[in-house]
C-alpha cells in the first residue's frame, strides 16, 4: 500500500512501537544471560571455597599429628613391655627389642616401594623369654620385580636380635583382600586378624620397625621413619582458593561490560 496513503504522524508513531518489542526482547536474554553466570559462578566459588577450607582442616590435621609423632621419635627409649596398653598411645614411640628371631616363621608386606622401586618388606616374628607371644618386627625393604614375590632365606640375619625400632599399629580399616593362596604368607595389607592365623602362637597388638643399621650384608635395607612434612595439603587450599577469586572476579568483569 502507497506511504502517502498514511499520514506522516501515523508512520512516525508506528516505528517505536516494532523497536519497543526488540528492545525487550534483548534486554530479557541479557538479563537472563546474567542470572544464570551469576548463580553459576557464585555456585562455583562456593565450591572451591568449601574444598579450600577442607584443605586447610587437612593441613592443620597433618600438623597435629606431625608434633605428636615428632614429640614420640624423641622421647626416651622404652622397653616393650612398659608401653601403654592403648596401641594408639603407644604408636610410633622408639623402643628395645630384645629376642630369637623366628625366621620359618616370616612373612612378606608386598607392594612397598622405595626410590621408585618395587619391593616388599620382610617382617619376622622374635621371641621373647617369658613370653607366650610373639612381636612381629619388619627387617627392612628387599627389592621386587612384581612387588610380591621374594626369596627371604638369602636376607636372614642372625638368630638373635638386640637393637631398636619404633611401634607402629596395624590398620583397622577394612575392606582387607584375603592372600592369595599360591602365597598364603604375603599380604598386600597388614590385618591382623588374618595375619594371627598364620603363626603357632600369639602375636602382639603392634609390630615394630626396625631401624638399628644393618650389621651384616644379609640384613635388607631399614625402612626409613615416616616423613613429617606438611604434604600438598597448603599448596591445593591455595589452589582451590584461586579458583574462587577467579570465579568472583570474572563474573564482575562480565557484569561491567554487558
């Protein structure tokens, strides 16, 4: 239809009115657009606060533990039968050892590695005069191709032994896998539970880890104390908390230029 047909006042006031609907339309989806970073980022940031903060309850855990297991290395050398009947309290305190080895008696803690090596670790039961029971103590790492599988008779030492160590305690959490019955006395985790019925006699709460140096060449290499660094626990809360200010600061920087 010809323009002239409408009057020029009409034509004028008709325009505003298409462009008023296009306006709204985009102010809505930039709105929403808006919203949905908006709860998304401020989710995220909520996120990575909380797993920073998880972090740093870790860290301060592993501190904790770290003055009390540094408290225990230095204290006095106890003899065995003077620690506290709680293993938990007595659980990495240095102690004499004093007994027979039993070597037919030995069993391997397969899958320890050392430098980057595979290996395992031989404990053997000592006997003690006057005692019905025996104290598993592990001798030390001994190199394994696949992590299981060894011959210990090159490794044992002398029948007796004199020397020190520190008390550790055996895992109580489970699920703990039953050997394997082509080696029934190798166990991937130390339960003590089924660790007791491979011997002929009673074993104590605890084993100890030896750390007297090796007096012959048969001895395997000791298995060094735990280490009492703070791990990654600071440098993740870090981490974590960078990426929350990341979140924070890139739904600003949005807002500002839309």
């Amino acid at each position: 239809m010809p323009t002239d047909f409408w009057p020029r006042h009409e034509l004028t006031r008709i325009r505003p009115i298409a462009d008023l609907g296009t306006v709204h339309e985009r102010y809505f989806a930039v709105t929403l657009r808006k919203w949905i970073l908006s709860v998304v980022a401020t989710f995220l940031a909520i996120v990575f606060l909380a797993l920073g903060f998880w972090q740093i309850r870790r860290l301060q855990a592993r501190q904790s533990q770290n003055a009390m297991l540094a408290s225990r290395r230095y204290m006095p050398i106890a003899e065995l039968d003077s620690l506290p009947r709680d293993t938990a309290a007595a659980h990495f305190r240095r102690v004499h050892v004093k007994g027979i080895y039993d070597h037919a008696q030995e069993i391997i803690y397969t899958l320890r590695g050392r430098n980057g090596s595979p290996g395992v670790n031989i404990l053997t039961p000592v006997l003690r005069a006057g005692k019905d029971s025996a104290v598993l103590v592990n001798r030390g790492w001994v190199y394994s191709a696949d992590g299981t599988t060894i011959d210990p008779k090159p490794w044992q030492e002398s029948d007796t032994i004199n020397g020190n160590g520190f008390v550790e305690t055996f895992p109580t959490r489970g699920p703990f896998s039953p050997p394997n019955p082509a080696r029934p006395r190798s166990f991937r985790r130390l339960d003590r539970s089924a660790l007791a019925k491979v011997f002929p006699y009673p074993i104590a709460d605890y084993y100890v880890v030896l750390t007297d140096s090796a007096t012959s060449a048969s001895a395997p290499p000791r298995v060094e104390p735990v280490s009492l660094d703070e791990g990654p626990h600071r440098a993740y809360a870090i981490q974590w908390f960078s990426f929350a200010a990341i979140s924070i600061i890139g739904l600003g920087i949005f807002l500002r230029r839309t």
